[in-house]
C-alpha cells in the first residue's frame, strides 16, 4: 500500500461559513512519521478530527489503510490511536486505571486488557508510577500517559495533536525519543506541531499548513533548500523603520522584506555579505545570521512567523473534570 493515511481533498467549512479546512490533500506513507507544521488556527487539529472520524468532511474523503473516514468509520477507528491537545485522563484515577479502561472499551478481556495495559505503560516509562493518582503526575508524565491510552490496543496508526505542547525541554526531548521509538516500532505517525525544530527532528517529511491550506510539502532538507541562502535580520524595532530600510535594501538590489519590525535580507553567504551591508547595519538595533530553517521557509512563503500557543492550563483542566462528576 502506497499511503497509510491518503487526504484526498478535505474541506471542512463550519457553521457561519467559516474554512477551518480547504481542500487539504497528501499521503502518509507505511512507517514514517509526517508532519502537519503551520500556526494555531491552520486547520490542523480539525484535519486530525476528519481523519480520526470525529468531524466529517464538508467535502472530501481519506482513506485509512484503504477505509473511508466518511463511510466506514467503524472499521477506521480500529486502526488507529489518537492523542489529542486537551487532556483526556480521569486525575482523580490512577494511570493504570485510565489506560486499563481504554483497553476494555476497546473490546479486550480482562486478562489481555491488563496485559496491554502493562505493555503500553512501560513502553511510555510510566509503569513504575502506573498506580498513583493521575493528579500527582507532571506535565510531561500525562501527556506520556496519553499515548498509553492511545497505544493500548495496539494501532497500526498513531495521530499526534501537538504533543508536546506546554512541555518543557527536557520533557518534550524524552516524549522525542519515545516518538522515534514508536516509529522503530512500525507504527505510522501523523504529528502535528508549530514546533519548528520538533518538525525538523521527527518527521521524514513535513507539510506546512496555513489557513487550512498545504502551502508546502517535503523532506526537512527538501524544505529548506527552497531558501536558496542564509537570513541576515536586521532587528529595527519599528515597523515603519523596517519598512523604509527594506526599501532602501531593495532599491540597491539586495533581496530584503520588512516583517514585524525586522528587516530580512536573503544572501548567498552572510559573512561574506555583512560588509557590503555595513551602511545599514547602524540602522539596527540588533543583527541576527539565521541559516535556513522550517520557521524561515514559513516565513518566506507567508510573510509571518509560526506564532507560540498557550500551554496546556492543568488547574483548569481539573476544575473542568470535577464538574464533570457531579
């Protein structure tokens, strides 16, 4: 099979004639790990929705394994886990428990729930905590206990919703390696980020997303050689002073665009062009040499950056269960 996952035209437009996704296309081949990179409000999670059956296309279709989203969703949702950006776990329950529950709604015995649910809390290094309250868990430790819950019924296909989202480095960097692991295991990955080096690191490829449409589609390295060069910013601070010195850039014939009061100039080799430039670099506050990167290829096909989200509120979460409860 050629593509694992096939997006073939998806759209969805929601109530108020708002395109959270337009027309969106690609295939995630057997075993590799695909990104959807591009900023909160790209479409991205709503794509992770029609491809996991929870949203259906306004128009459009994806085949799972070879199964349709729009018309056998059963069958779909068999192949795959899905970890999603809110928290699902019970906190007031043990990380056994929330994953022991996943495994029999999945239709396990007892005996086979609770060994898949010894397996998949090893696997994500939770099982010497696997019989504390959820609540006692840190950041990086729930979101580990997710994809437990994702994983233990053993899905040939796995969807990541910004992962890592609210982590700090040195969990994001375990969650990685535990990323790259379950790759290993022939599973295949559909990440989601606005990580740009979360990006680079995982995927085999990577397709950039903006405003619910795929604006750019390869290797991390294919990406970047679009570039042709390295980055000089020049730091001005003033959106209007970044704009004049970019015209005056370019009125000499230098590649240069003003974008949030920086002015970025494309050269062949920075070093070789920072004395050319050196009648303007008093206009700078600050000078920045930025060698190609996703982020710059986002920024040169849309003239924004890849903006940071809010992590993850947990006090709030909390609050939101127990009312559940009662």
């Amino acid at each position: 099979m050629d593509c694992a996952v096939e997006a073939r035209n998806l759209v969805k437009i929601y109530p108020g004639g708002v395109k959270a996704v337009d027309g969106v296309s690609f295939c995630i081949r057997p075993g590799e790990i695909f990104s959807l990179l591009g900023p909160n409000g790209a479409g991205k999670t709503t794509t992770v929705r029609m491809l996991s059956t929870l949203a259906k296309p306004t128009s459009g279709d994806a085949l799972i394994m070879g199964h349709s989203v729009v018309r056998e969703p059963d069958r779909v949702r068999e192949l795959i886990g899905v970890v999603p950006q809110d928290l699902t776990s019970d906190d007031e329950m043990t990380g056994w428990d929330n994953v022991y529950y996943q495994a029999r709604l999945h239709g396990l015995s007892g005996r086979e729930a609770e060994e898949a649910t010894r397996r998949a809390l090893e696997f994500m290094d939770l099982l010497d905590v696997a019989h504390r309250k959820v609540s006692t868990y840190s950041g990086g430790m729930r979101r580990r206990l997710e994809i437990a819950m994702s994983l233990v019924h053993e899905p040939r296909i796995l969807y990541l919703d910004e992962p890592t989202l609210g982590l700090d480095v040195q969990s994001r960097r375990h969650l990685w390696g535990l990323i790259r692991a379950l790759k290993k295991r022939g599973k295949t990955i559909l990440l989601t980020t606005h990580y740009m080096e979360e990006a680079e690191e995982l995927s085999d490829r990577v397709a950039i997303i903006d405003r619910g449409k795929i604006i750019a589609e390869g290797t991390p390295e294919e990406l970047k050689a679009r570039l042709g060069g390295e980055r000089i910013h020049l730091i001005v601070g003033d959106p209007r002073g970044a704009e004049e010195l970019a015209s005056q850039l370019s009125s000499k014939g230098w590649r240069a665009r003003a974008v949030d009061g920086e002015v970025i100039v494309t050269v062949e080799n920075a070093a070789r062009a920072l004395p050319m430039l050196a009648q303007f670099l008093e206009k700078a506050r600050e000078v920045k040499i930025v060698k190609p990167n996703l982020e710059e290829v986002f920024l040169e096909l849309t003239g924004r950056r890849l903006r940071e989200e809010e992590p993850i509120d947990s006090f709030r979460y909390r609050i939101m269960t127990r009312r559940l409860r009662r």
